[in-house]
C-alpha cells in the first residue's frame, strides 16, 4: 500500500516538474527563477 502511494507521489512530482518546464519556457519573463533554483 505505501510503495502505491510513493509511486503516485512520484508521478505526481514529475508531473509537477514537468509542468513547470514548459511553463518557463512559455513565460519566462514572469516566472520567478528564484523559487525553482530552491528545488535544485
């Protein structure tokens, strides 16, 4: 049951990055970078 729940909390991290890939390169003016260099 929890290795489930760890799987989905991948996906959903990786969707997540993902996510926020394409939304910088589409607004990269207005994203702030200084909150994503805090997840590197």
């Amino acid at each position: 049951m929890q290795k489930i729940m760890l799987y989905k909390l991948q996906l959903d991290w990786q969707m997540w990055l993902m996510h926020n890939r394409t939304l910088i390169k589409q607004k990269s003016n207005n994203f702030p970078l200084n909150s994503l260099n805090n997840f590197r």
